[in-house]
C-alpha cells in the first residue's frame, strides 16, 4: 500500500504532536515526582530509614559480639547462633553444613539472636522517644469558658434571692 504525499505529511505531523503531548506528559510527571521528594517529610523519612539501617548493624554487632557469647558461655559454652534441628535425618554436624547440603532445619539460635536483637531495638527507641518527650513542652490547660449572659443572670437572681432569705440552699 503506497501512501500519498499528503497522507505522510498528515500522519508526521500527527506523530509529532503526539510526541510533543507525550513529552509534555513526562515533564509534567518528572516535576511533580521532583517536588513530591524534595518535600521535607520525604527527605526525613529517608535519613530515618538510612540511620535506623546503620543502627541495625550496630546491635547486631551488640547482640552476636557482647551479649550473647557470656549468655552461652553461662549456658556451659552454647553459640546460639549454631543451634539448630536437623529434620531431614540425614547427619549434620554444624547449621551450615546443614544448609550447605540443603537439608531442612530450624535454626532456632538464629531466631534467638533475632528477638534479642528486636529486644534490644525496642527498648532503645522507647528510651529515646521517652526522653524526646520529655523536651515538649506540656500542651497548654484548656481554657475555661466565660459563662453566658443568660448563666450570669441566673447567678445574679441566685444572690438576690439569697440575700432576702427566701430561698433553702
């Protein structure tokens, strides 16, 4: 099908529009995405998430290196993080020779490590939040309402009647 000068014209400058259109999609796309993440609950967010990565690799190093070798030396010298159950049958003399031949296990030292660690984290940050608390500063008392021109009135009649002697308070 051969197509006339007027039609590859036509379908060009189409083509080139739609371009343009789509091109201008894509900036528009790129500068809201740029001022969503330069937003600065974005840029906190990522500086959290690397200094609690970091904080991560420091209790870890805590709990494998410090903690938990006195606890299994106390235990008559147990590395935890060695402890497993072979469930296939098959001998294995160590966790990783286990997962090296594939065997499955439960590594439960492992998991011991991981909630002591996960301890650990817990009470660091509840510390932490505690004493960021305590830098706030008290939410102010909330304010008593003036009473209204009508609470008043009766106050006024209140005292009236009180000091002519007529009424039993």
């Amino acid at each position: 099908m051969r197509r006339s000068r007027a039609q590859l014209v036509a379908t060009t400058s189409v083509g080139r529009f739609n371009q343009q259109n789509h091109q201008s999609k894509i900036m528009s796309f790129l500068k809201e995405f740029r001022d969503f993440a330069m937003r600065g609950s974005v840029i906190d967010l990522a500086i959290g998430v690397i200094i609690g990565a970091a904080f991560g690799k420091i209790v870890n190093a805590l709990v494998n290196n410090v903690i938990m070798p006195p606890i299994g030396l106390l235990l008559g010298r147990v590395d935890f993080s060695s402890l497993f159950l072979n469930l296939s049958g098959q001998p294995a003399s160590s966790l990783k020779e286990a997962t090296d031949k594939g065997l499955p296990v439960l590594a439960y030292g492992v998991f011991l490590n991981t909630i002591i660690e996960f301890t650990i984290i817990a009470l660091v940050l509840f510390l932490v939040v505690k004493q960021v608390n305590r830098f706030k500063a008290p939410p102010p008392a909330p304010k008593v309402p003036e009473p209204t021109a009508e609470e008043k009135l009766l106050v006024e009649i209140r005292d009236i009647l009180k000091s002519q002697g007529t009424t039993k308070v």
